[in-house]
C-alpha cells in the first residue's frame, strides 16, 4: 500500500535530516567520487596584516584541530611547536633508521634527556627546522600524526580527506615566538623536498606533482590548490588557461628560482648589468615569507632612478620606508588593475615570456594618499639579485608543476575580471569585502 500522500513532506524532512546530519561540519559538497579518491586539495590562505604573512589552518592530530600555520613556498617540511599544548591520540615519532626516516633522508639517531613528551623520545630521528621570518633554525623530533584537508573538484570545498601518518617536524616553542603573527604554531612547507606537503599528498593520493598558488589581500582569502586544475574563481573562470610558462629551477635546498632574464619599464629595458642576472639556480627566488621584492642594491638603484623617471609625470612625496620612491595617490588614477602607472616587465628565458606586473602589484599605499613603489633594497649581497615577494604575487595564479619544471605564471587575474579571494566558499566571504579592493 502506497504511504497517504500527507506523510510524504514529514519522510523528505527526515531524509534531508539524516543527510544533514552525517556531513562533517566543513563539508560544503558531498560527493563521494571526490572524496576517496581526489585529484585535487585545497587549502584557504589569510594574509595576515601586521606582518604580511599569509597564513593557513590545516586540520591535524586526533581530534582534529585547526593549526595555524605560515605559508612557505620554499619550506622543506610542515614543522609545528610541539612543546606547548600537543594533545593527539595518534602521534608517533619513527624509530631512527625507520623507512619514515630515510625518506626524510635522515640518518642519525636522536636522544632527548627531559621528560618523554610529543617531540622528545629516543631512538628517534633529529631535523632541522627552521624559521623563515628570524632566520633561526632549531633541532626537533621527526613525528607523524593525522592530517586532514578538503577535497575539491576545481571550484568550491569538498569533503575532507585524510593521511593517517602525515610526517612533520616536531620543534620546540622557541623558534615559533619570533615574528610570526599570534597563535601562529609553525610553518608549512610547499619546497621540493621529499616531506614537504605537496609531495607528501601527491604521493598518498597518487596525483601529479602540481600545486597552485593564489594569494590575496587582507580583505579575502586566498587558495592554494594541490593536485590537479581546474582552478575555478568566482565567477567559473578556469584561471589554469591560459597560463605563460618559464622553466623553474630547484635548489639544493628545495628553493624555487626562475630565471629573470631583464627588466622592463614601460617597455623600456631597464639598463641593469646582465651578469649579475645570469645566476645559477636562477636570477629570481619565489618568495612568500618576503613581502615585498628585494632587489640587490645596484639593481634597487638603477631601477627605482628608471621608474622614477618614467614616472616623470607624477608629483612625489616624501618616501616612507621601507620604500624608496613614492607618489602623491590624489594626483593619481584608479583602475581596475590598481593606480595607473607604468608597468614592469619581467621578462623571462625568452624575449616573448613576460611577466607583468601592474600597479595593484607594483604600488603599495603605507598611508592613505601615498603610493610608494613597492621594491626594497636589498644591499649588496640578498640570497638571489630578485626575491619576489608576496605583494608582487597576490592575485596571480602561480602553478608549481614539479613533475615537468615548469613555473606557470597567469600575470594579474584582475585583467580577466577576477582576483584570488574569489574561490566559492559559501557565505565566510561576503561580496561586500570583495567589492572593496576592487573597485
Ligand atoms: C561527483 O563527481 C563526479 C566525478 O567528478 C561527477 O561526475 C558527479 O557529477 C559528481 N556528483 C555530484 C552529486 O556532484
Ligand atoms: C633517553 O635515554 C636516556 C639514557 O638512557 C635517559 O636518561 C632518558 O630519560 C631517556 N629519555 C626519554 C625521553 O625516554
């Protein structure tokens, strides 16, 4: 006998119940073809204002707990302070000489004196982590634990997937109280490096070695995709296509460089010495924990003098450090792509692959009613003559494909009419904080 007609809303109230109730909180998509097997990872980044730092919570240990972490491109592990506040039920340092030990390429055996705690047994395997911001390194406990992250097909936040025993540094609290923004726990590495995050969830969910980066403003959050594109920003622009392309060089230490080949200012060759740009790895270190670029001092001097006179034009102001040149912002117009003024080329291994980089990119405003060029002189001896730092990155999409060593680079999105804060998370991101940047 069919069930009375006026019983069937209460049955598809209690379905929509019971579905409701076996999402994880964060799930926005349920799919499950998604989720045992992704091809793709996500992970939101929030610019932090006070130091410029983009920062990332992951979902680690049992229970899970969002730990917040510093983004580094160019970090060779996940490292986090194990020394306040570690509770997990699942944590677990490998004994030294372990298979986790030697993929970690660590060879010698660890002994702690002090109390057994997460980050101190013996018999274990010692790395070094280190703090990018202080440039202070320190001795930890090689550990693993659980690591959760959201899946997604390309364009919003899927259901969480996990590794069961993600390896990662276990440092002690002092190294992460210098020059991180508050609550900050440590840092994650994106380096090629055999335990960075990208490699380690690569090879666990048997995707390319690819991720992308796209990082925002305050304002938004921005994303890092892991894995495969589609990339998609709102509103359902693949940002993967299309995509300029410069060979990416890797240091011993696992450092992404690019070989910036000359500068232009408005299509105009910027006079610098080319040999200080012929370097190996490469001219140009990718940077996220630099925030803004750095220029080798001769370099700093000849470019600043060209724009500044590009830039003729413009009233000046007095400059406000760390910045060198800056203009009076009421003389000047607003864009789409950020005031106008004369654009930078960065031109790559050949003449035709140039990086762009427009004024929301290259002009920065410390006080309102001031631009200032944002470059820094970075004296005479910087780790490489360009350290492109995250200003000059936010609202491109940078995609590190390891697997072929390329660096595919999309230049400002806000010409496609779409910036990095524009990935579909549902109603964190309210289109009113949108629409301020970027009008
Ligand atoms: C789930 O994912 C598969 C493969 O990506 C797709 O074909 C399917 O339409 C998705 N289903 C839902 C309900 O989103
Ligand atoms: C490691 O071994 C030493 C020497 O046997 C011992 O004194 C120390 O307490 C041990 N440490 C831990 C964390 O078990």
């Amino acid at each position: 006998m069919a069930p009375s007609l006026h019983c069937l809303p209460v049955f598809f109230a209690l379905i929509i119940l019971v579905a409701a109730d076996q999402q994880p909180p964060t799930t926005l998509l349920t799919n499950d073809s998604v989720s045992s097997r992704p091809n793709a990872l996500v992970l939101l980044v929030s610019k932090n204002e006070a130091t410029n730092l983009h920062v990332v919570d992951i979902q680690k240990r049992t229970p899970l707990k969002p730990v917040p972490l510093v983004l580094d491109v160019n970090g060779r592990s996940l490292w986090v302070d194990c020394e306040s506040n570690y509770l997990s039920s699942t944590y677990n340092a490998p004994q030294c000489h372990s298979t986790q030990c030697s993929r970690a390429n660590l060879h010698d055996c660890r002994t702690c004196s002090a109390q057994t705690r997460p980050g101190c047994h013996n018999n274990t395997c010692g790395l070094n982590a280190a703090n990018p911001i202080s440039g202070e390194t320190a001795f930890g406990e090689l550990a693993q634990d659980v690591l959760s992250i959201p899946s997604t097909d390309g364009s919003s936040l899927g259901q969480l997937v996990t590794i069961p025993q993600f390896l990662f540094a276990c440092a002690p609290s002092s190294l992460a109280q210098k020059g991180f923004p508050p609550a900050v726990q440590g840092v994650v590495g994106l380096g090629h490096t055999s335990i960075a995050l990208p490699t380690q969830l690569a090879s666990h969910f048997g995707f390319q070695q690819k991720f992308a980066l796209c990082l925002t403003s305050p304002l938004n959050h921005g994303v890092l995709f892991l894995g495969e594109a589609p990339y998609r920003l709102h509103p359902g622009i693949d940002v993967s296509h299309p995509l300029g392309s410069t060979p990416l060089s890797i240091s011993r230490e696992g450092e992404y460089f690019i070989q910036v080949t000359s500068i232009r200012i408005n299509e105009r060759v910027v006079p610098v010495n080319p040999a200080l740009l012929n370097r190996r790895p490469g001219s140009t270190l990718i940077s996220t924990t630099t925030p803004y670029t750095v220029l080798e001092h001769s370099i700093y001097q000849t470019f600043t003098q060209f724009y500044a006179n590009q830039m003729s034009w413009a009233p000046r102001v007095q400059p406000i450090a760390p910045f060198g040149l800056c203009f009076d912002a009421t003389k000047m117009t607003a864009t789409q792509i950020g005031p106008e003024v004369a654009n930078i080329d960065l031109v790559l291994h050949n003449r035709n692959n140039v990086w762009r980089i427009v004024g929301a990119n290259s002009m920065v405003q410390p006080r309102p009613g001031v631009w200032c060029l944002g470059f820094v002189d970075g004296g005479s001896n910087p780790k490489a003559p360009i350290i492109l730092g995250s200003y000059q990155l936010e609202d491109n999409l940078l995609q590190f494909d390891l697997a072929r060593s390329k660096l595919g680079f999309s230049s400002s999105l806000l010409f496609r009419g779409t910036h990095c804060g524009n990935f579909f998370v549902g109603s964190a991101q309210t289109s009113a904080a949108k629409e301020e940047k970027h009008v």
